[in-house]
C-alpha cells in the first residue's frame, strides 16, 4: 500500500480505526474524517505511534451535515491528487428518530445519503488516480425494501428498519455504480464486517448497549472485509459484489433488483440536489 491514498470515513473508533491501523501498517498515506478535532488529534497520535507511519492525517467532517461533507471533499483535494481507496466505513443506529442537518431522517443521512455524495464529489479524483478502489461498509442486517412511500419514517419511526434500510441503499447504490462505472478503472464493492463490539449502539438504552458489547466480535475481525478489499490483488477486477469474511457472499433478493436500485439513485440526487 505504499504510495497510496486511502479516506476512511469514521475511523476514530470500532472498524474504521482497525481498518486505518492495518493499512497504515501496510504504508498507505491515511485520511480519516472525525467530528471532533481532539478525538481526532488523539486517533491520529494513537495511530503514527502504533504504526510508525507519519502519513496520518484527519479532516474534519461531519457527516450529518451535506455542506460539511462538500467543505470536506474540497479540503480533501486541495491537499491530495490522488484517493486510491475511498472506505466509507461510518454508520449510526438511532433509537429515536433525529434530523440531520439538513432536516433529514439521520440515518438515512448519514448511512447511506452521505456516503452517495461524497463518492460522488470524490468520483474525479478516484477516476484520475485508477485503478482505485471503494468500499462501502454495510451489514448483513439489510434485509427488506426501501420505503418509498416513507423513506425517512416520518409516520412511524423504527431505529432497526431505518438502519436496514440505509444498508440496503448501500448495497443497491453499489451495484448500480459499479455499472455506471466500467470501464473507469474504479471497482466499488460491500463489505459486510459481522457485529461488532463497537460505538453503533451509543444511542441505545442499557440493555440494547449491553447486547452489542456481548454478542459483537473484536472489531479487528470486522475490519478484515475491509482491509482485504483495500489491499488485496485478488479483489483488483472485482466490483459491484457484496463480501463477508473476506469472499463474495449472496445478498438479499432486493439487493439485486435494479429497478428499485435506479428509483433510489433518482431519489437520492433529488435529496442531494445532484445533476
């Protein structure tokens, strides 16, 4: 991974963090985004001494926030010329409904919509930089459709089918990229990590926090997807496809449905104010 750029979204903590580890370890030049300076000042300490790497660097960026996310991807290419491997790595799970910034369902936001566009904004470089790589992170919990007629759950919120459905968005908005995208020299694929034991249920009451932290795995297993298809040769030519444990997995049925897949898109540059 020397001589490589790699963004990480949501890399102060759980799989992001492991993830950046490994693949500064490896020699890749690492971005990651954080909310808040001083935890990310003291990600990236933690990280150059653990690594030996002094090419680790943060932007602030909040995720939850469109403009953040475009005042992020400028800052990003005033610095770089390159983005090797974009990992939008970061997630929420809320157990009340929110808004964004922007006025939006939070999780929609920021799991899927977020995602959307910074690749999007990110898209000319990552073309320019080829062969490069995305990695969306999302979970085996995707199961389901998306809500058209509810998207943001406006009339009865559910912190469990706003999350899946943001992961299926994910998986939808990989396969068709992926096709949009032939020919570039950019693959994007998913990555299922497994649960974790990791900050998704920070939101949560007592018992819902416990039952993450005693089901959910060392988030250095989880991390192995996504740093496999970050670094591997053996994922190079590979794209549009949905990977656990480091193999290409079957998805959900409507996972692969792109009819609903190009609804979405539609949907989402609505949201996103997209050409």
């Amino acid at each position: 991974m020397k001589n490589k750029i790699v963004l990480i979204t949501g890399a102060t903590s759980g799989i992001g963090k492991e993830t950046a580890l490994v693949l500064a370890k490896l020699g890749a030049t690492i971005v990651f985004t954080t909310r808040d300076n001083l935890k990310g000042e003291k990600t990236k300490k933690e990280l150059i001494v653990a690594t030996n790497n002094k090419d680790i660097h943060m932007l602030k960026c909040n995720l939850a926030s469109f403009e953040s996310i475009k005042n992020c991807c400028k800052e990003f290419k005033s610095k770089y010329d390159k983005l090797h491997v974009l990992i939008n790595n970061a997630g929420i799970w809320d157990f009340k409904r929110r808004e964004s910034k922007d006025g939006i369902e939070n999780i929609f936001a920021t799991n899927y919509l977020a995602p959307f566009l910074m690749t999007n904004l990110l898209l000319d470089v990552l073309k320019k930089s080829s062969p490069s790589r995305i990695i969306n992170v999302t979970s085996g919990m995707h199961y389901g459709t998306i809500n058209f007629e509810d998207i943001e759950f406006k009339q009865k919120f559910s912190g469990a089918k706003a999350y899946r459905q943001s992961k299926l968005g994910l998986i939808l908005y990989t396969r068709l990229l992926a096709k949009k995208l032939e020919g570039t020299g950019v693959t994007v694929n998913t990555a299922h990590p497994g649960m974790n034991k990791t900050d998704l249920g920070r939101d949560a009451g007592g018992f819902s926090k416990m039952i993450f932290k005693m089901m959910g795995k060392d988030p250095k297993i989880g991390a192995e997807t996504s740093i496999y298809l970050a670094s591997s040769a053996e994922v190079k030519n590979i794209t549009g496809e949905y990977f656990a444990k480091k193999k290409i997995k079957k998805s959900s049925k409507e996972s692969y449905d792109m009819e609903l897949a190009e609804k979405l898109w539609d949907v989402s540059k609505k949201y996103l104010k997209l050409d």
